[in-house]
C-alpha cells in the first residue's frame, strides 16, 4: 500500500540513494522514490550513473553506442474501444468515424506505402474490444464473418504478412492467455502499456481510468504475466504525470521487472510523459515535465538493469534528445515517415535524419531495429513462431539480430516450414531403462525457468488451519471426518464440511489406518473387487518443449542431446508392434513443440486409425490441445471435432497438474490456466470425448489446494459425467527442475500417499467410480498399499513410459499382464483387463 501523506524526500536521502546507486547496490522503493526527486546536480549525477549502466548493457550485448529505432507505419485499425480513458483522443464514437474499422483493403494500401519506403514494422493500434460498447462495430464485425475483434485483427496480420513482409506488432489492449496464444503466430511481438499500479486512479471518480474496465491495474499485471507465460516478446512502460505519486511511479517500475525477471520476455519499457490534449478530461492538467521524465528514465535504468531496453517517445520530449539519452535510454521506439502519431496527432514524429543528428551529436550511432528486439531474434525458440521465421531472417542481420536497413519487406506465405518432422534420440524410451538421460537437467536451465528467486517469493505456504494437522479441534474434526466417510464420504466436499476434509488429509496413525479402511469399503461397495487393468502403449511422439513447466524433466530443446521427434510413419510403426503384442489401447503425448505442423496432431491420429483401424487412441493433453487450436486460430471445440473427425477416441486428463492458478504459476510457468483446463475436457465431454482426471500433488502444495482440487473436478463431472476415472499422481522430484533449484520438496511422504489415494475414493464418490493409482510412481509395494486403500485400477501396461523415467521414478517404464496381475494378488484379489473406458474387451 502507497502512503500519499508522505511529505517526500529530503535532500540527505537523495544523496544516500544516489550513494548506493553509484556504488552498484540494490534499490530499494524508499531509495528509488527518493531519487525521482533529485534535480541540478544531483540529477546529473543519476544521469551519470544510469547512462553507464545503459552502457555497460550495450556492449555486454554486443552493439556499443548504439540507440535503436523501429521505422513502422501506424495502422489504427479501429478508435472505437470500450474503455473511457480521461486523457484519450485515439477512442473516439461512431458517428465521427467514416466506419468502424478499417476496411482490409485500406490496412493492406498503408501497409503497402510503408513496405515501398523501407518501413518493417506494422503497429497495429486499435481500441479495447470495441463491440462490447459499441453496436456499430457489433454489427461490422458480424457483416464480414468475424466473431470479435481480436479475430479481424488476426486476420490482417496474416494478410499483412502474406502481401506485404511487414511484420506486425498488435496493441489490442487486455488478453487472455487463451488470446495470447491465439496471436502470438502471427505477430513477432505485442504490447499493452501498464501505465500505473494505482488502483485508486482506476477505482475513485475523476480518476484517469475510472470507467475503463481495461485499466485495472491487477487486470494489466495479468496480461504482463501471461505474455510471459506464453512467451511472447513484450512491449510495455509507464505513463508519467496522471496524478500517481512518486512511489506509485516506482512501485510500477518494479512490478515491471518483477515480470520480466520472472519470464524474461519484456523486450522493452517505455517511459513515457503525459501531455495535455484538448478536447478531453484532462485538458487542464500540466504536462509532466521533462526532468521529471529524465529523472524517471534514469531510475527505471537503474532498477530493470543493464540489459532492459528502455524507450522515450521522441515526439514527446520538446527536442530534449540529449536530456534522454544521458538519462539511460537505449531506443527512440517505432518512427514512421509515412504515418502520424493517431495517438498523438499533434506531435508529429521527427525526421529520421533529424533523429539520427541528434543521436550522433550525443554520441551515439543510430541503427534500425525490427518491431521484434534483436536478442528474441537471435533467440528464436521459444519465442518466434516458425511460421514468422522467414518473414522475420529475411529483414535481420544474422549476427546482430538488427534489421538489414537496405532490406525492403516482401510479402511470403504464411505457412508451416517444409521439414520432415522426425529425428534425434528416438530410442530414449527404450534406453532410459539402460542407459539412462544424457544429464539431470536441460540445457538452458538457468534461464528457460525465470528467476528462481521470484520463483520462490511466489509459494503460498497453508493458511492457519489449512495444513490439516495442528489445527485447533482437529480431534473433533478428525472424528468428525471418519464418520463422514462411513456414512455419506461425498459430502466431504461441501464447504460446510471443510474442516473435516481437512483434518481427515493429516491424518496418521490409527486415524490413517482407520481412513484406508474406510475408503477401501467404499472401493468395494462401488466397483468389486476386480483390479483393472488395460494392456496400452505410451507413445510420446516428441519431446521437444519451450514451455518451461518448472516440474517437467521431459522437455528438451531441439538441439539436446536427449531431444527427439517421431515422424507420423515411426508413431503408425510403434501402434502396430502394440497391437501385435495384444494392446487395444495407444495413449499419446508430447511436449509443445514449435515445429509439429498444425495438422501434425490429426495426421497421427489418422495414420494410426489407418495402419491399426481396431487400435483405441488416447491423445493430447488438454494443454496440446489448447495450443494446437491456437496455432491453428479455430476454437477448442471445432479443433476437437476434426481430431474426433480423425479418430480420436478419448483425451487424458493429464496437464491438471493443481487446479489452481497460484500453484499452477510457480509449478508450470507458461501452461494453460485451471480455467482453461476446465473447458477444454468440459467440451471434449461435450463432444462425447471422455477423458481421465488427474491430480499431481506433493510439491509446493497444500491440502486447501488438493480440496479445491477435487471440488474443480467433482464440478465438471456433474455437469458433463465425462471423466472416465483419477488418477493419483504423485510429484517425481529427482530431476525436476524446480526441486533442482532448491523451492519444491521431494515429492509427498508416504503418509501423503495414502491420504491422497484415500481421500479421493470418498470425494469423488457417487460421481467418479474408478480410481487409479501409478505403479511407474509408487512402485510395486506402494502400488499393493494404494489398492488397499480404496483404489481399483493399475492403469495400463505401457509398454514404454519415459516422462517419469527422465523425472527419476526408479520403477521401469512397463509392465506385463503378468506383472499387473502379480500386484493385484499381492494385494489379495483378482485382476481384470477392462478397455480404456472401463468396458470388458471383445473376446
């Protein structure tokens, strides 16, 4: 919480600060606020100090003295916006528009005259979801087929693509992760201006945001994060003078490298100066001034580092050049010599020789830059999709990741790359058992993860009472809780009964023994005594992943040794050796792999139906299928209606990993949010698509989480009665990186185990009858005791299982008939081959 009574800094502390920046020392707010006060001296010396920091990143990154620009045209695509921002004159009404939007042809003439001039960058600037205010652009959308904004929007930067090579930067405002993820192949870049953490001046009347549901702060730190989440290069800044504080000013800064430290994806920060237009709310409030600017720039430099590229518009700054340079910026941002400033109009953008002078009269060399910052074009994976590779290699230096300034844009087609999908260590799931992973850990791992540091500032340990044990009257709970799963176990779920399911997950001792007992009686009552079991094959066709799920030992980079691609024949090949060894079942997975072809995850499917027309398909997670049908920008359920089109028979209900976005954000880093988990198997179920359930646990949980968990899952199922089974899945620390880094534990007790199994037979009972637990995870004894506490079901043989093997689970990667019917005898009954949906298979 910002203190606005605050007096201020005093000189003293200034000075102190301005101390501790010379000498390289962290800043901390109080000290960052106080600098933003430093004028005459003192603000040359934060000058100083900033602009050599801003050195040092330059030639750390190979580039000395040089200041980039982006030369672009400005493609208002539509002023209208939902949002009611005070200081705005870009969002206008219908009535002074000739139309809502631009029309295609009118996005492709701009784009074409900028292309002609050398121009590279297409900024795509348009209001917040117009159509959910507006009824004209409601009804424009609706006339030429397009369901929203953000859909006509994706649509011309593939035509811009296609006709012209410019290379779009979309600033659509707010987005989901789903939205993200839908524009992110057709854009080497976004942005969305934070502009303040203030919620005040959202929230209270006259403020500059109240009444623009698109500027809650909360709302944009969402967006920042998904960005990074989804990987993608981001633009975003501050905007200086709209009635924040001082501290207000600096607590948006390091919320912006809280970010960035965490996802490594905000290519650059502007820091830009409010100026007064007519004609608005705000008309009468003075311009920010330009020392205060300056002096802003250079606090932001010294709290995001030597290697944040930092902007200020040059249109804005009253001919200042010098002022902003020597206060540690490193980019002038997109000039264009075709195109106004639409959200400036009355500051048009200076000459680019005018930029250029100025640049050099401080000392510096002028270089064009793509909208994309050279170290993501360096980069590539993860960050470029392979379908903007040739648009954005045939504009770039290779060495440098800057443009080619005499490059001209020319358009090429927007499409898959012409490779054969296929290769690299495709024995890993038959030697893993022998010879092992290459290393215990991918090779990025000390950056494709975040700051670790952040990473662990993020873990919510168990509010008071939420552990489960040493809670006050947790005795009377405990019994409380046994007598619940004697005589209606489900009821256990109700918020009303809370504390019972809470004390019921600590459970040891004889309460423990007392719990598996229970839960076992239930097991019989429900299912028999058969332990199931299908006769399956595991086949992960890929395991090249840039998503960064900080759990996951499985993914590798392209180029690692222990990285592999099956092409569709070797897939089609591994089914039919499954069928003859008397599988009815295939379950496929992958990693997220940028260069599986869009219509590589049908084309498995097909090739498997073809090859072994009898051969159930279990396939893609829901967070393959979430991405899939981004990349291929149809809705998650037209893209599960052409893989049930394929074939596809059933999905598993893997990915679920904690149903709660706290958990899921340290533990996955850039996976689907639970909310999108959620409506992917709800309209596979739809679909009559049936899934497995899931639930990882034993990390940087908590029982509240594994509750709420089920309490997510036991909601889907009353509405769809899609799930198939749970499946327990216990976390395999050894090779993970997040128990690498020090912040996960080492997967659950032994105690946890049992509860867990337990506790999932009585929540889920009446609406999930089958409950599975992992012999690959718990081994053949702990397998046994899981059976004897309420679980009926091994999974299947698997023939190959190589996710939890590169995890580090020591129990082999498959199993015979034999072996399974072994277990279950231990256990003390009979086992039964059953099909994927729990069926008895035809004779």
């Amino acid at each position: 919480m910002v203190d606005r009574t605050d007096t201020g800094p005093t000189s003293a502390s200034v000075r102190r600060a301005l101390g501790r920046a010379a000498t390289g020392r962290a800043l901390d707010v109080d000290e960052a606020t106080a600098l933003l006060a430093a004028r005459g001296p003192e603000l040359d010396e934060l000058l100083r100090i900033a602009g050599e920091l801003r050195d040092a990143g330059l030639r750390d990154a190979g580039r000395p003295g040089v200041v980039t620009y982006s030369k672009k045209v400005f493609i208002p695509l539509t002023r209208l916006c939902r949002d009611r921002c005070h200081y705005c004159t870009f969002a206008t009404v219908p009535h002074r528009l000739p139309a809502a939007f631009l029309e295609p042809d009118e996005v492709l003439a701009i784009a074409r005259q900028g292309a002609a001039l050398g121009c590279k960058e297409a900024l795509f600037t348009l209001g917040d979801r117009p159509e959910e205010r507006w009824p004209a652009a409601r009804e424009w959308l609706d006339q030429r087929g397009y369901d929203s904004t953000l859909d006509y929007l994706r649509a011309c930067a593939v035509t811009v693509l296609e006709e012209t090579g410019l290379l779009p930067h979309l600033n659509p405002g707010v987005l989901s992760w789903s939205e993200l993820q839908r524009l992110k192949p057709v854009a080497p870049s976004m942005g969305m201006m934070l502009e303040t953490t203030a919620t005040r001046l959202w929230s209270e009347p006259g403020g500059p945001h109240f009444g623009s549901p698109d500027k809650e702060p909360a709302v944009r730190l969402r967006v920042l994060d998904d960005a990074g989440r989804v990987g993608v290069p981001f633009t975003t800044g501050i905007l200086i003078g709209i009635g924040e504080t001082p501290a207000e000013r600096v607590d948006a800064i390091f919320a912006i490298r809280r970010s960035h430290r965490e996802y490594g994806h905000l290519q650059e920060v502007i820091v830009q100066n409010f100026r007064a237009k007519p004609d608005t709310a705000m008309r009468g409030m003075p311009d920010a001034e330009l020392r205060d600017l300056a002096a802003t720039v250079a606090v932001a430099r010294l709290l995001l580092g030597p290697k944040a590229r930092i902007q200020a518009p040059p249109n804005l700054i009253e001919g200042e050049y010098d002022l902003l340079l020597r206060a540690g910026i490193d980019d002038w941002g997109g000039v264009s010599p075709l195109t106004p400033d639409h959200v400036n109009p009355e500051r048009p953008w200076p000459q680019l020789d005018e930029l250029a002078r100025h640049t050099a009269q401080s000392g510096f060399t002028l270089r064009e830059r793509l909208t994309v910052y050279p170290e993501y074009v360096r980069a590539g994976d993860p960050w470029l999709d392979p379908r903007l590779l040739p648009h954005v290699t045939a504009l770039a230096e290779p060495a440098t990741g800057l443009a080619v300034a005499a490059a001209r844009p020319v358009g090429r087609p927007w499409q898959e790359p012409e490779e054969v999908f296929g290769g690299g260590r495709t024995d890993l799931h038959a030697t893993i058992d022998t010879t092992g992973r290459t290393d215990d850990r991918r090779g990025d791992f000390d950056s494709v993860y975040g700051d670790w540091a952040e990473v662990a500032g993020k873990v919510r340990p168990a509010a008071s009472g939420v552990s489960g044990q040493g809670r006050t009257g947790a005795d009377g709970d405990l019994r409380a809780g046994l007598r619940l799963a004697a005589d209606d176990p489900a009821a256990l779920l109700t918020p009303r009964h809370e504390g019972a399911a809470l004390a019921l997950f600590g459970a040891d001792g004889p309460a423990l023994e007392e719990l598996c007992r229970l839960a076992d009686d239930v097991r019989r009552d429900t299912v028999g005594d058969d332990v199931t079991y299908v006769v399956n094959r595991n086949i992960n066709f890929s395991n090249v992943c840039y998503v960064g799920c900080r759990f996951c030992a499985f993914a590798q980079r392209e180029r690692d040794a222990d990285a592999f691609r099956l092409s569709v024949e070797q897939v089609a090949d591994r089914a039919e050796e499954a069928w003859a060894a008397g599988a009815s079942e295939v379950c496929l997975q992958g990693g997220i792999d940028p260069k599986l072809p869009v219509t590589g995850y049908a084309d498995l499917v097909r090739a498997i139906k073809a090859r072994v027309p009898g051969m159930h398909v279990h396939a893609f997670s829901p967070m393959e299928i979430v991405t899939a049908a981004a990349k291929a920008g149809v809705p998650v359920r037209e893209w599960l209606s052409m893989l049930r089109e394929a074939g596809l028979d059933t999905i598993p209900g893997t990915a679920a990993e904690i149903l709660d976005d706290d958990v899921r954000w340290v533990l996955t880093k850039g996976k689907l949010p639970a909310a999108a988990w959620v409506e992917v198997v709800s309209t596979a179920h739809e679909l009559g698509i049936r899934s497995s359930s899931t639930m990882m646990y034993g990390h940087v949980d908590h029982p509240g989480q594994w509750l709420a968990h089920f309490r997510v899952l036991a909601g889907v199922q009353d509405r769809t009665g899609g799930f198939t089974e749970f499946v327990a899945l216990p976390f395999v620390h050894t090779n993970a990186p997040i128990y690498l880094a020090g912040i996960a534990r080492p997967g659950p007790t032994w105690r946890e185990n049992r509860v867990v199994h337990a506790m999932s037979r009585l929540l889920l009972h009446g609406r999930i009858g089958n409950i599975q637990c992992s012999w690959v995870k718990l081994g053949d004894q702990g397998t046994v005791a899981m059976l004897n506490g309420g679980c009926n079901d091994l999974g299947g043989t698997l023939m190959e299982e190589t996710i939890s093997r590169m995890a580090g689970s020591g129990n082999g990667s498959a199993r015979t008939e034999e072996q399974l019917q072994a277990i279950a005898a231990a256990a003390g009954r009979p086992a039964r081959k059953r099909t994927t949906a729990y069926g008895h298979p035809a004779a």
